[in-house]
C-alpha cells in the first residue's frame, strides 16, 4: 500500500489512535481528513452550537498536533484537511483526489453512521479504494462481552462483572503513534481549516464558559481529576462539589482516549478508582445495548413498556425545559442546562424522572431534547438513562421506583448551594425552605422578599398524587402482560 487516508470522526486527538495507528504502520503516506457533514449540522436548530464550536477548536488543535508530530519524526510535516458537505460524498472525492489506496476510520456504533459508513465503503470499493474500520471509542464492543449462553446482557450487574472478568492490559494498551508519524503526509497547497462562519455557525458562550476544548484541554481535566480521583465515590452525587471529572464530552468527542482512562482507574485501584471505572463501564454497556438493540432509539427497551399510556401535556413539557416547575432542584438543574450545555449525573437522573413519573410525560421528548442542549450528546448513553429512568430500559429495580425530587434535592443539596447559584431569585430563602419554597408562609415570603407565584413559580404538580398516577399507568400495563 502506498497512501491512505484516515478520516477523523469521534476520535479528535493524535496519540492512542487505533485508525490512525494502523494506517501509518500499512502505508507510505497518511493523508488526514475530517468532514463537517452536512447531514448533521443541517439537522440542528440552531446556528450557535457549543458542540460545533467545541470540534472546530478541537480541531485546530490537532492539525497543529498532526503536523509538529510528522515533523520531530523527521517528515515533511502532516495535517488536517476539512471538507464541509455530506461525508458519503466528501470522503469518497476526497480519496480518489489524493489517490490513496484504503481508508481507515474508527468505527462508530450509531444505527445512522453504520449506514451512512456503509455507504461509505460502498463508494470506495467502486473505485477500488478500500475501506477499513477499528475499535477506538469503547474497551469492549458489539460480542466481545456475552453471557455464557451467547447472548448480550441486558442488566448492567452481570455485564460489569463479565467485563471485569475479560479484561486485561492488552485491551487498555495504547495505539503506538509517534514513531510511525514520519509517513503523515502534508496538507495540500492552500488548504486551511474553515472558520465557523464558512461552514454557517456562529460562536456560542463556550469561551465565557471557560470551558476545557481539544486534547490539551482532556488532559488538563483529566490531570485535575486524578489528584481526587480518590473522593470520586463520596463526592460525585453532589451537584454542588467539584466531585467529577467533568470529561463527558472529552470522551464524545475522542479527545481523550478511553483505554487509557481505563489503564489509569485499573492501575490505580481504591474504591475512587473502582467506581469511576465502573461509570466507564455503563458507557460500553450502553454501547452495546445500541447494537444489539437498535430499536431503542425511538421504542422501549422492554416491548411491553410500549404500552405505556404518556400524557399529552405540552404545557407541562415546555414548564421542563423553561425551567418552571416549581421544584428547585429540577429548575436549577435545567438552567444549568441551558446556561452551559452539560447537566450533573445525579440531576440528569432527576430531572428524567420528574418528567416521566410526575409530569406522565414520554421519555421520548426528554430524550430528544437533551440531544438538542447536550455538549456530551452521546446517543447509546442518552437513550440508555432515559429509559433507566423512564423504567421502560435495562434496570434490574423495578418500575415503581419514583425519585421524589425534594428529598432527592434535600439529599444531595443539603445546603441549597447548587439551587442558589442557578436560581438567584431564592438566594434569600432559608435553607429549611429552599427544597420546597412553597411550603414557606406569607410572613416568610415577605421576610426574603420572594412571593411564591411571583418571584418564582408554585409546584405545577403534586408529588404525592403524580407518583400515584405513575404508579397505576405501569401498573395496567404490568397487568395486560401478564394477563390479569
């Protein structure tokens, strides 16, 4: 093989790269690419995306990375090219312009992008350019991890302890880069990365935000993170502790490597360690859960739950997504939201069940709109929490678990802090009434100057006779199963 192109997706960094490691050691010359595709960034609603925003930095990053890496090892230097259209058609013209031989890419477990990379390699072969994919963004994929029956697991338990039985240090081994760098090719004459505004968007509050971007940027995260890695188990509930790693999106985006957060936590040990490998380990589950299942993107995990009777209630929905609800904890966690694009584990458990078991709405539509507002969007993962929380996924707990979200906000933000610093109009409410200000009396109310109704709104629902109402929807569905 004389050349090759490695097409950049999901994985935006430079070392421990499975594609681009098999690339360098197979041919001559490795070409890099990257396509802004079209058939995603027209299907977003809005023009200013952190996602966007946060690739395009990621990007300019590795293409400096590319080329300062071909060069120390004594080549001519390297890069990336940027190509903005529809990937199946940019990748295909892209290969056949440089006249290179195969492509490698890292594989992607989305049902969309299998189709999509299955029209990829379509093109290519009737070109006779090959096409050739890798392992690169879970440790364990599609059949590596089954039951001893041949079949994929479906709760989470057994799967973890199957994946803690089958792995080694061979599967958390990084991709040798470096040496082999010598063959990157250099960019063509003229080629640049394309500003934001080239390719339709504009720049978001990412920069206001502060937040972390590129690989340099993982490993500043990461490196903060691993000098407390050992408060991780005690800490990470709590929406107002600097409790976890804060690299969810690091890890949607590829630029940080999960073999080697894995080797790290394997290697480390304690019960910190332990636990956020086990984190680590939920996202294959999910990963694999998507694969075997794809009809999970829009239908239950479980067929029966398909049943489930949700309400119409567009009031109630758009009261979520606003911020109105009347429960603190809720509100504050869906301003975060809204304010920086990334929303705490804990919260996102909350708030998924606060719209499923008290508002009856479909998980569905919490789903899809935490697709729209999350920087970490990642579809196995997403869809496998909402259905965890919405009972109709993989859950071993059964379906009338119900978070009650004061005691869930009295517990996990005992002081308010959390609440308080996303919702300023409680600031002056007392710790006693900041989990539920409703309950405060009008002399309370006048005493912090917060009117309920006013200054922030009253609870849209009631617990107490919301969770009933969840528990008799699951219930006639539980009894049609089983025919009673």
């Amino acid at each position: 093989m004389s050349s090759a192109l490695v097409w950049f997706r999901r994985d935006l960094r430079s070392f421990d790269h499975a594609a681009l490691h098999h690339a360098l050691r197979f041919a001559e010359r490795v070409h890099c690419a990257f396509v802004f595709d079209t058939a995603i960034l027209d299907a977003l609603p809005a023009r200013a995306d952190r996602r966007v925003e946060f690739i395009h930095a990621s990007l300019a990053e590795l293409d400096a990375a590319l080329d300062a890496m071909a060069r120390a090892a004594g080549g001519t230097g390297g890069g990336l090219i940027v190509r903005h259209g529809r990937a199946e058609d940019e990748i295909p013209r892209l290969a056949a312009e440089l006249g290179v031989d195969k492509v490698f890419a890292n594989r992607d477990y989305e049902p969309d992008a299998i189709l999509r990379d299955s029209r990829v390699a379509q093109r290519l072969a009737e070109d006779g350019i090959g096409y050739e994919d890798f392992k690169d963004q879970v440790v364990f994929e599609r059949d590596e991890v089954l039951t001893q029956t041949g079949k994929p697991y479906s709760v989470f338990t057994p799967y973890k302890n199957a994946w803690l039985k089958a792995v080694d240090d061979s599967q958390v081994s990084s991709h040798a880069v470096e040496k082999y760098a010598a063959h990157l090719a250099p960019k063509p004459a003229g080629e640049t990365l394309p500003g934001l505004a080239d390719i339709g968007f504009a720049p978001t509050n990412l920069a206001e935000l502060n937040m972390p971007v590129g690989m340099s940027g993982g490993k500043r995260l990461f490196d903060d993170f691993a000098a407390r890695i050992e408060r991780y188990k005690r800490a990470r509930d709590f929406p107002a502790v600097k409790g976890v790693s804060y690299l969810s999106t690091h890890l949607r985006f590829g630029t940080v490597s999960i073999r080697q957060l894995a080797a790290h936590a394997r290697a480390r040990g304690g019960e910190g360690a332990e636990t956020w490998l086990s984190e680590l380990i939920w996202r294959d589950f999910y990963h694999q859960i998507l694969w075997h299942h794809p009809q999970v993107v829009d239908r239950a995990f479980r067929p029966e739950y398909d049943a489930v009777q949700w309400d119409d209630a567009p009031e109630l929905f758009a009261a979520w997504c606003e911020a109105r609800t009347g429960y603190p904890i809720v509100d504050a966690a869906m301003r975060q939201l809204d304010q920086t694009g990334w929303m705490h584990n804990r919260l996102r458990m909350i708030v998924a069940s606060f719209l499923t078991k008290d508002l009856g709405v479909d998980w569905r539509l919490g789903e899809r709109y935490f697709a729209i507002r999350l920087n970490d969007y990642d579809l196995a993962a997403n869809n496998g929490g909402w259905q965890w929380a919405a009972s109709t996924g993989c859950d071993a707990q059964p379906w009338f678990r119900i978070f009650n979200p004061v005691t869930q906000s009295e517990k996990f933000d005992p002081e308010g802090r959390f609440i308080r610093r996303y919702l300023p109009e409680l600031a002056r409410v007392p710790d006693k009434f900041i989990h539920a200000p409703w309950t405060m009396g009008g002399i309370d109310q006048t005493a912090c100057r917060t009117k309920i109704g006013v200054d922030y709104p009253g609870p849209i629902v009631d617990h107490a006779a919301a969770r009933e109402r969840t528990l008799q929807r699951f219930g006639v569905v539980k009894n049609d199963a089983q025919g009673t």
